[in-house]
C-alpha cells in the first residue's frame, strides 16, 4: 500500500514554504492543515492531486462526516469539518494556479469541499464561556451585540 505520492509531497512543501513565508502562517496552523491534506490523501491512496476529480470531493466530504473522533467516540464535530474541509478548499484553489495543474483542476472544483449553510452555521455559532469555579454559574452566555438599526428603533 503506498503511504506517500513523491510529486503530491513536493507540491505540499511549496505549499507550506508560500503559507510560511508569504502568508505568515505559525507552525501550528501548517501542522494542522498537513494533517487535513494527509487525511484527503489517505482516503484517496495517495492518488496524484493532477488525478483530483469532484467525486473524491464529495466522496471525502461524506467519509469525514462518518469519522468518529479517536478521543470521545463520536463522530467528527462541524467545526472540526468545517475546519478540514476549508483547509483542503484553499489548498485546491491555490494548487489550481500552480503550473502544471492549472489545465487539471479548476478554482471552481475546490468548491466541492464546502459543507451546507446549515452545517457551516452549526460549526461556526459562537459557544458559551466556561467561567471559574468560584462563580455561581458555570457558564455564561452573551447575547449578540446590538445593531445600530435595533438601536434606532
């Protein structure tokens, strides 16, 4: 079984180099987005990205949502999703104009790593605070902030 592609290993390293040194991305950041590559890649074997179609898109998106988290045993959360699939949807429209790939793959194909309006909405709403222990409520929960029409009414 193969466990790496040579060509998909030296697109990612430009890959990274431009995140760190043009982008300023931390150590961390790119830490994570290689983890969401080497989950896309694993689940295609490790396929060349000039192979990519939008069913291994799609195929990856279903299969992510059927993981199960190796801490809790539940599956994968939105946010969790939603932070993958963004990661791969950006690497795919910066891969789309990388010589070599841009007659291969289009921007438009990286938009088959979005998840629904619904699911992004779940991933990214705002989660109550946890406070110390001292304080009589365990947690706390801000209402929005007051817009400047509700203000004026």
């Amino acid at each position: 079984m193969k466990t790496h592609s040579a060509q998909n290993e030296r697109i990612k390293r430009a890959y990274f180099i431009y995140l760190a040194e043009a982008q300023g991305f931390s150590e961390s950041t790119l830490d994570a987005l290689a983890k969401a590559l080497n989950r896309f890649e694993t689940y295609t074997k490790f396929r060349d990205f000039k192979a990519f179609h939008i069913e291994q898109a799609q195929g990856f998106k279903a299969n992510l949502a059927e993981r199960m988290s190796l801490h809790t045993k539940e599956p994968l959360s939105k946010a969790t999703l939603y932070a993958t699939l963004n990661a791969l949807k950006r690497f795919f429209i910066w891969l789309a104009g990388q010589p070599g790939y841009k007659s291969r793959i289009s921007y438009s194909d990286a938009e088959y790593f979005n998840l629904s309006a619904k699911e992004t909405r779940i991933a990214k709403a705002r989660r109550c605070q946890r406070l110390s222990k001292s304080d009589t409520s365990s947690r706390r929960c801000r209402p929005p902030p007051k817009s400047n029409a509700a203000i004026g009414r």
